[in-house]
C-alpha cells in the first residue's frame, strides 16, 4: 500500500477545522490525528508528488527523498507522543496544534520556495498561539514580532529571486543556480536570515528565552524541540540541495553559527536554572548544526539535527514536569530530585550525556565523526573551538545531572515525585516514552553504523565534493 | 575466555548488580565482589597472552605485557576495595548504581588497556571518567565531582584531538602504528606528543593540572576513595608511556637545544615534574584532612612517575613502573585505612583523631606499611622504585630534578609522619574510648596489600624482571639488568634481601631494647592541667592543628592555581552574562533592531 505525503498535511488540517463542531471530544482528534499521521509517514515511498496535476516546474511539488521521509517519521512519532502525554495542557490548543502539525510536515515534504513561506507563515502563526497558551503574552508577542521580520525577509529575498531565476520550484531552482552562480547573494542571506529567526541563530534569537525559559511540559518540547529541529531541517534542505552559495556569503554565515556556538555555551554555563540551560544549550547546538550545513557536511548535519531533537524533546518534557512537581527550576532547589525518581532520571542522563556527547551515547558517534570530517579538510581551528565549546557543555550539563540526582550520603532526599503518582496513565506514558529514546540513544551509541549508514545513504550524494567518512563501531576509514 | 569475555562480562554484571541492588543492596555488593575476583583470576591465569577478540572492529583488543601490567595494578585495588563496598554504611539513600558504576567502570579500564586501536581506548577511558564522577558523587556534596569531571574532560579532549590528528594526518588509529608513524614524520608529530602528555599529565595530576585531586579525593565516599587515588589516575601513566616510548622526545626534538644530553622539551617536562614533587609535597603538609594531604602526596608522586616516564632510559622506566604499583598499592592503603577510620569514627579531620593506634593496631599496621612506602624507606616497595629512579636522575647529571625527587622524599616523611602521629599517635580522645578495631572484612584487604607492599619490596626481582619484559615489548634497545639478586645501577646496585637482612637485625636489636626497657605509662589526655586549671575540653589539647606552622609560614603566600581555573571559569561565566544581555533582552524591540542591523551588515560584508 502506498499513500500519497499530502494527506499528512491535509489529515491534520481537515480535523482543525472540523473538530471545532466536536468540541466535546477535542482532544480525541488531536491524538487521533497525529497518531494516523504516524501511520500515514509509514506508507509513504520516496518520489516526487505532484500536486493539482500541474508538472513541475509550475506546479506546486512535494519532494519525498530519504532525507524528508526520516525527518517525517521522528517528527511525526515525538508529535504524537507529545499529544497523548500532554492531553490536559493541549485541550484548548487542538486547531492549533493540529494546524502546527500540517504546517511543519508541509514545511518538510514541499519542493517549492513560495509554498514553503506559506506553511512557515502557518507554523509561526501555530507556534505563537502555543506559545501564548502559558500566559506569558509578552514573549509570545516578542515571538510574534521576530517571526514576522523574519518571514518578510524571507519573502522580500524569494521576490528577489524569482526575478532573477523565474522559478519557485527548488530543484529547478538549483539548477539555474548551478549553471549562472553569484548574483543571488543578498536574496540569499535575507533567506537565511528568515529561517535563522525560527532556528534560533543568534542574534535573531532574542525572542527563545522569554518563549522557553517558562515552558511548560508541552511549550518545550513542542517549540524546543520539535519546531526547532523541523525549522533545521529545512535550512538544511534549503541550503544543502537548493542554494548555491557564494565562499564568502558561507564564510559570513559560518561567523554567525560560530557565534551563536560559543556565546551559547558560554550562557548556558551561565545559567543556574533547567530550562534556561537547555534552550542556551540549543541555541548553541543549532549554531553547530548551521555551521555543518552551511560548510557540506549534510549527512553529518542531518544526524546531529535528529539526535539533538530527541534529546532535547526528553529533557525539555521532563523539565515541564519538574517544574510542575517541583515549583521550580533553579537547580540548587532541586537537588537529589531523581533520587525518588530513578527512570525519569536516567532518561534524563542518557539525554544529557548524549548530547555533551560522552561515550555509550550517540551523541559521541555523531560528535567524533564531525570532528573527524572537518580534519579530514585540513582545519584544525575548528575542530579545536568544537572541542572547547563540548568541554564548557560537557561541564555545565553534569553539573545540572549530577545535581539533580546529587546522591551524596549527606543530603536528604526530596521525596518530589517528578510525576504525581496518582496520575497512573500520564506516570506510565512519560516513562515509557522517555526511556523508549533515551534506550534508543544508548542502542544507537553501542551501534552507531546503521544510524550512520541511513544518514549517509540519506544525504550521502547531497553534496558531492564533501562525502562524509563515518567511522562507526564497525570501524572507519585507515582502519 | 578472551578480553572481550571479560569486560562483557563485567558490563553485564555491573548492570545485575542493579537490578539486584534495587531489590538487595548487599547482595549487589557481593556480586561486585565475586565478579571482580573471578576477573583479576582470569586475568592473572591468562597473562599477557590472553585472547584479544574483536568485537564490532573498533572495538579490537590485544594485550600487551604493559597492557597486562596496568590491568593487573588496577584489577587488584578495584576488587580488594570490594570488601570495602561491603562495608558501606547502610545507605539512606538509593546506592544502588554504585555497584554498577562499580563494575563498569572496572570493565572499562581493562578496556583502556587492551585497546588495540585510539577510538576504542578513548570510549573506554571516557566512560571510566563519567562512571567515576558519578560515583564521586556518591560522597559528600560539593564541588569535587564536578571539578573532576571538568579537568578530566579537558584531558579527553587534548587525547581526543591528538588522537583525530594522528587519524587524519597518517590515516591509521591503531595504537602502536599510528605512534610510530608520528615518529617517522615530523609533521604535526609534535602536537600530538605535548597533547597526550598533557591529557596523560591531567589523570596523573602533576602540576598544573592537580587542581581536582585533593577537591575529588575529598569527596568521594570512603569507600570509592581507594580506587580513584590507588587506581584511577594510573589510566594517565598508561597512555604517557606509550607516547613517550614510541614517540620520544628525543626523535622529535632532538635538535637544536639540548641540556644534559636531553631535548630542551624533555628537560623542560622534567621540571614540571620536579615542580608537581616539589608542590604536592609542600601542599600536603600544609593540610588538616588526611585525605587531603594524602591527595596531594599522589600529586607529588605521580611527579616520580613521570619523571621515569620522560627520561625513558631503561633503569628509569622500571621504576616508574615500579612506583606506579608501589604508589597504587599503598595509596590504596592509605586511603582505606582512612575509610575504615572514617567508618570507626566518623571523621577524617587530623585534628578530631588521635592515639587510635590502641584502638586499630592492625588498621596502624597497615598504615605504617603504606607510609614507608610511600615515603621509600626499606623494606618496602617504594625503596625500590625511588632508587631505580634516583639511579637514573643521578647517571644522568639531573640533579636540579634530582634534588626536588629528594626534597620530596623528605618533605613525604614530614606529612606522612604527621597523619602517623596525629590519626594513631598521641593520646586517644575521650569520645573515641568506645571505638573498636575496623571489623575483619576490611583488614583483610588491608593485609593483602600491605603484605604484597612488603614481600615485592624484599623480593622485587620477579617484579623489575617483568619491566624489562615490558621494556623489551616496548622497543627498548636494552633493559633493566639483574644479576643474582642485585638489581644493576650505573653506580652501586641493589640487593633488597641484604637490605632487608640488615633491617631485621636492626630491628631485633630494637625489639629487644623495648622488650627489656622499663615499660611507659600510659596517660590519659584530660590526666593534666594548664596554669593550675582544669581544661575540659579535649579539642584544646590538639596538637595537630598548625602541626607544621613554622615551615608552613615559609611559603603561605605561595599563589594556588586554581585560582587560574576559577578565573577561566568566571570568564566564561561573564561571557555568557553578556550575551545573555546583548542577545536575549526581552524587549521585542531590541530584537527587531538586531535583527535588521545584522542582516544590513552581512548584506555590506557580502558587498565588500
């Protein structure tokens, strides 16, 4: 059985609108939804759908390779795990939820630019519906506003390139890029500036903290997560097969994302309380990620964006949790708290020790073979800043797990259960999602080559002049 | 049964023993303990010839004698400390991690040092750091762990980026060959040399990387103490001989400077060392908790290590091999004999104890043992290992080095005579009459180790013979010579059975002196008074505190260099304050203007 991709954005959007004469039963359509969303990405075959009948290029295409099929199947799973867990929180936000769902699966799977500002258009006008669901006007309007100078420049640089090339369909796009390059500079940067607002390059990021430092259980992973790596992804697409880049517009761009790394870090380590760590943390985790794209190394790039999604979806959630148990984020309140909660921490730990990317976890996988890659072309520089900045997050995320579990003999325990034991169904759900994928990072870090091998195989010929070379636990290269 | 065998094997039951420990706290202690023994029994049958195996191709392992030399220092201070584990205090808390810590951070370091090729050592050596930081963190709370963790990553990462250059620049990750090959091309050669030794220098805690010891060291429960300064920091001293042997300073930087017939980088090494002797020694005497001191006495000590290590002549790589066991095995010691204190009086400040000897003579005994070691007087280990290296110093005309390496040696008599006489000497404080002898599950590791201190101090030839086996698979031209029972020097040899001959008569006599002497009398500590008044509190008549004041006023103003690290630290800290401001205000404004600014710069930079 085949299905075609369009019913994933269709499936959702049908249900946002019809669900409002079901009020009643709203949160059924939700799960529902995002469930037979998960269904749906299992039968869909790599191609290229055309939509409306119209070939390509003037017709409107949904581009289905390896690369947007994986990127479906984790987003779509981590969606609908999010909506069975966080049913209460997400009862009033069903449309927009399910709207946010069609928005980003539209944003993953179309193969033309204009149709992509479009569901971006819709993905922020979602994520600013749920972002204000906490309360918090001001940073939802905050969001508001940088997402709204971000998409015109996206908009104003699509104008600017569709008077030069004439086309709006990517691949057509690449092609006339390849055969007549330069000249689409400025169009180029204002793009990426656009998508650098919602993947929270710095300094387009301002609105991140006041959006994720209060997020709740279903804020955090949802825009923390989720939103950020389906924004990523897109980058990827956009600036792996789609624009040809000019050294030194690239060179430009890869000052920002060394920024963002090392001034990301640097805040994090800063920071004393949970969530504020962890979206510093991702900001600077996207400014890596920019910095592999940008440069070519897409297979390396796409992993990293899939493998950070998971752990920060996890660790985001629980620190919703947390802070609904707890009452409080700030770290030195919290001390001892997994100690009542053994499972929830260690899928916490594995999160964490995967993405500082410490041995047994993927993230050290992902991470050496990064480093590898970029010695591999002869810069030392920049592995070593990797280096350094992994050194300063490696510290600051054992500080925040070993406090939290903080098992000295001398400190009494909290007795706080992250999850009210009265709730039975959420109780079970949360750990049986968690530690689902914390388990998948440690299966992943003891056999990282399948990993490896599908990122590979899915971005592999992305960029031909930089051919990733994995080294895996079945060995690498000079092995 | 090969290598792999085993360290799955340990994994596995590391991670039974949680799952027991969840339901039975002792009994995942008991496993720990059998599993360990069944692995230093295997280990010790197989020899250096055990069976690699080769599990998924990274993960390759081959043993080598200093592979199995290492494994086997290690083995037997993680499972003589398993009786420790036993003893742990009933947990309040859920401890049922620590045997599985335990257990694979055991597994690991076998791991370490079988690994065939970089990766799979640097995987392993990574999981042994953060299986041991959480098991730091068992202990008290602080900053300790965390302090290690961060040091001990920077460690990593300088063998992690050494060990890509060598991957990329000579496309081979074993570990001998790609050594071997940086020896061959000058290249980045040099890097990788001063980043191993660096990462090497961090484990070992020589100055100025030390600053986690004594912090580590203080922290952690008394009974993972042991392990971590008897057995953990070895790790470094594995990794800094295989670089220096196959990739010596002398290839790379043989021209244009030399001193004393060594490369300016290798003398310059050497006195880092001499400093890290010179440091530890004059640290520990300056502080009031025994674990503390004796911390920074491993720094001091690790300073022989390296100083073997670097001058790589046959003689002095002996005995840094040898002070490597001496050091692990007394350490150990000292360390569980502080735990079993700890357990028997709840302290280990200097100034709350005294005159225990009473109380734990055999605890004393041990003790006594591990100190002369330590300090090198025969006939114990530590004699042997400080003379083959003092030999080496000596023949080769360091006596700058030389000089520091005996200024140790005498300074570890003054910290090591002060925890003797303040923890077991001198009068017993009235709250500690009711304390009793440390129960026999912890002498006997004590024993075990002290016994071994003593028999291989007085019979060290099978010992020194096995380091010229090492040597010989090194690539040593030549090794270490024993004639008969006298180990060669360039100038005197040593018979430790005549020594030890000697001593024995030396000690009868004094036995016999005792024996027919008129015996003391014992006095209580409150048996007195001062300017005719009574004083009732027994703290006033510590002496411990400020034992050494005189000397230790000579060089308080020494700066300390974690005040470095903590400066680094608030650097960081101050740059994310500022980014924090710059680029995370909350006014919607700011943002806006940020946003517009930065893409009008970068579409001028594109410009231009």
């Amino acid at each position: 059985m085949q299905m075609n991709p369009v019913l994933t954005i269709a499936l959702p959007l049908i249900l946002a609108f019809t669900k409002i004469m079901y009020r009643r039963i709203a949160n059924l359509f939700l799960v529902l939804g995002s469930l037979l969303n998960v269904l749906v990405v299992f039968f869909i075959k790599e191609g290229q759908y055309l939509m409306g009948g119209y070939a390509p290029p003037f017709g409107i295409v949904l581009q289905v390779d390896a690369y947007a099929l994986y990127s479906l199947l984790v987003l779509n799973v981590l969606f609908a795990a999010l909506t069975i867990l966080v049913t209460k929180k997400a009862e009033n936000l069903t449309s927009s939820s399910l709207i946010a769902l069609a928005a980003l699966n539209g944003l993953i799977l179309t193969g033309d630019l204009f149709n992509l500002f479009v569901f971006l258009e819709i993905a922020a006008i979602a994520a600013i519906i749920i972002a204000s669901s906490s309360k918090r006007y001001h940073h939802a309007f905050h969001y508001m506003v940088a997402s709204i100078i971000g998409s015109t420049f996206y908009l104003l640089g699509l104008i600017l390139l569709y008077k030069q090339y004439g086309t709006l369909n990517m691949a057509k796009m690449h092609e006339l890029m390849l055969a007549s390059p330069g000249g689409s500079s400025v169009a180029v940067i204002l793009i990426f500036v656009g998508l650098a607002v919602e993947v929270k390059l710095m300094p387009f990021s301002g609105w991140v903290k006041g959006v994720l430092k209060n997020a709740d259980e279903w804020i955090g992973p949802m825009i923390g997560a989720i939103y950020g790596g389906a924004m990523m992804i897109v980058m990827g697409r956009l600036f792996t097969d789609v624009f040809v880049v000019s050294p030194k517009v690239t060179l430009l761009l890869s000052i920002l994302a060394l920024v963002t790394l090392v001034g990301g870090e640097a805040a994090a380590y800063d920071s004393e309380k949970m969530r504020e760590i962890l979206l510093y943390s991702g900001v600077a985790q996207s400014g890596l990620e920019i910095l592999l794209i940008l440069n070519g190394y897409a297979a390396l790039s796409f992993i990293l964006i899939l493998s950070n999604m998971m752990a920060k979806y996890v660790m985001f959630l629980l620190s919703g949790y947390i802070v609904n148990a707890a009452g409080t984020d700030v770290l030195g309140d919290l001390k001892g708290l997994f100690r009542s909660n053994p499972f929830l921490g260690f899928a916490f730990t594995a999160a964490g020790l995967s993405l500082a990317g410490l041995p047994l976890f993927v993230g050290f996988f992902i991470k050496l073979n990064i480093l590898y890659n970029l010695m591999m072309s002869h810069s030392y520089w920049l592995p070593a800043i990797i280096l350094i900045t992994s050194l300063v997050e490696g510290i600051y995320m054992l500080r925040m797990i070993l406090g939290l579990w903080q098992t000295g003999l001398e400190v009494q325990e909290t007795g706080i259960q992250i999850i009210s034991p009265s709730n039975i169904k959420t109780k079970y759900a949360v750990h049986a999602i968690t530690l689902i994928l914390s388990l998948a990072m440690v299966v992943f870090g003891l056999m990282p080559d399948y990993a490896l091998d599908l990122a590979q195989k899915a971005r592999g010929n992305a960029v031909a002049d930089k051919p990733a070379m994995m080294i895996g636990m079945k060995g690498g290269p000079g092995q | 049964m090969n290598i792999i065998h085993l360290i799955l094997g340990l994994f596995l039951a590391g991670i039974a023993a949680y799952g027991i420990g969840r339901l039975k706290p002792a009994a995942a202690s008991w496993l720990t303990l059998a599993a360990s023994w069944a692995a230093l029994l295997i280990l010790f049958l197989g020899g250096d010839t055990l069976a690699g195996g080769n599990a998924w191709g990274l993960l390759a392992f081959k043993m080598t004698p200093l592979g199995w030399f290492f494994s086997m220092t290690l083995l037997f201070v993680y499972s003589t400390n398993t009786f420790f584990n036993l003893s742990v205090p009933a947990a309040p808390t859920r401890q049922a991690a620590y045997p599985m810590l335990y257990l694979i951070s055991l597994a690991s370091t076998i791991g370490v040092f079988s690994a065939e090729n970089w990766l799979a050592l640097f995987i392993f050596w990574e999981i042994v750091l953060w299986s041991s930081t959480f098991m730091i963190g068992f202990g008290k709370p602080g900053r300790g762990s965390i302090i290690y963790f961060g040091m001990s990553l920077l460690g990593s990462f300088m063998m992690l980026f050494a060990i890509l250059v060598m991957g990329t620049a000579y496309q081979t990750f074993e570990v001998k060959g790609a050594l071997m090959a940086a020896a061959q091309s000058p290249g980045p050669a040099l890097l990788v040399f001063l980043l191993m030794l660096f990462s090497a220098m961090v484990k070992l805690g020589i100055t100025p990387f030390h600053i986690w010891m004594p912090e580590a060291y203080h922290e952690a429960p008394d009974h993972f103490a042991p392990v971590l300064a008897g057995g953990l920091s070895k790790l470094g001293a594995f990794t800094a001989l295989m670089v220096t042997s196959f990739l010596p300073a002398s290839t790379l930087m043989a021209q244009p400077w030399q001193v004393r017939g060594l490369p300016l980088l290798t003398y310059i090494l050497l006195t880092v060392s001499a400093v890290s002797i010179v440091i530890g020694t004059l640290m520990a005497i300056k502080q009031e908790d025994a674990k503390k001191l004796l911390a920074y006495s491993s720094v001091a000590n690790s300073g022989y290590i390296m100083i073997g290590m670097l001058m790589g002549t046959p003689m002095s790589v002996s005995g840094a091999l040898v002070h490597l066991l001496a050091h692990a095995l007394a350490t150990t010691v000292t360390f569980m004999v502080m735990a079993a204190v700890a357990r028997q009086t709840g302290t280990t400040r200097m100034d709350e104890l005294g005159g225990l000897l009473h109380r734990m003579p055999i605890t004393f005994l041990a003790f006594l043992t591990a100190i002369l070691s330590l300090v090198g007087l025969p006939p114990m280990l530590g004699f042997v290992s400080k003379w083959l290296i003092l030999q080496s110093l000596a023949s080769q005309g360091l006596f700058l080095v030389a000089a520091a390496a005996i200024f140790g040696s005498i300074g570890s008599l003054l910290y090591a005579f002060r925890i003797l006489s303040t923890v077991f000497l001198g009068q017993l404080k009235p709250k500690h009459r009711q304390v009793r002898e440390a129960p026999a599950v912890l002498l006997i590791p004590l024993l075990l180790l002290s016994g071994v201190t003593l028999v291989l101090g007085i019979y060290p030839y099978g010992l020194v013979q096995y380091t010229a086996k090492i040597e010989n698979s090194l690539g040593f031209a030549d090794t270490v010579q024993i004639t008969g029972l006298s180990i060669q020097g360039n100038n005197g040899n040593l018979n430790a059975l005549l020594i030890m001959g000697a001593f024995a008569i030396g000690f009868l006599i004094a036995l016999g002196i005792f024996l027919k002497a008129p015996k003391s009398r014992k006095v209580d500590l409150m048996d007195t008074y001062t300017g005719g008044e009574f004083i009732y509190s027994p703290e006033l008549y510590s002496y411990s505190t400020n034992f050494f004041a005189p000397l230790e006023r000579v060089y308080a103003g020494l700066p300390e260099i974690s005040r470095l690290y903590e400066a680094l630290a608030n650097r960081v800290r101050d740059l994310g304050t500022l980014v924090q401001y710059l680029f995370f205000s909350p006014l919607p404004s700011r943002t806006a203007l940020l946003i517009s600014v930065v893409t009008i710069l970068l579409i001028w930079g594109e410009a231009i």
